[in-house]
C-alpha cells in the first residue's frame, strides 16, 4: 500500500493521468480493500493513512460503470442492488 500511495502522489490512476485496464485490474482488490468493503484486513493494514490510494479508491469507485459491474451477478444485499444475468 504505501508503494501504490506514493505512486498515486504523483500520478492520477496506476498508468498516469488516463485510467487504464491496470486500474480496473487492480481496484477490485486494493480500492475495494481500503474502502473496507473486501475483507476486514483494512484495520490491521491502517489503510486510512494511505490518503493517495483513498483518493484513487474513491475516483474510481464513483464511476457509473464501475458502480454497475459490482452489481452484475451479486448474490448479496439488496434486490435494487444486484444485476443478475440469466443462466
């Protein structure tokens, strides 16, 4: 995390100023992750004090696609909140 935090101090997404593939890639783990929505290692792991990836967590997090994929073949939460797709 602190690699990727100094990383995200200068750049916008993993590859520079685009988002990439190598952000949708790797957000499902570490964004989710220090959103605390992947497992409860974020406590141990202190990822509020990685305020770059925070950012980039949040960035990507809000974008309507992204918002949309998390929701594609749920099977937990809220009925509104799950996009199943058919057998």
């Amino acid at each position: 995390l602190d690699v990727l935090d100094r990383h995200l101090a200068e750049n916008t997404y993993l590859a520079g100023s685009q988002y990439s593939v190598a952000d949708m890639a790797v957000w499902p783990w570490y964004g989710v992750m220090v959103q605390g929505g992947l497992y409860s290692a974020g406590e141990f792991l202190q990822v509020q004090d990685y305020k770059n990836v925070q950012r980039w967590a949040q960035e990507i997090g809000s974008r309507p696609a992204v918002k949309r994929g998390r929701m594609v073949n749920c099977i937990w939460g809220e009925p509104h909140e799950q996009v199943p797709q058919p057998a």
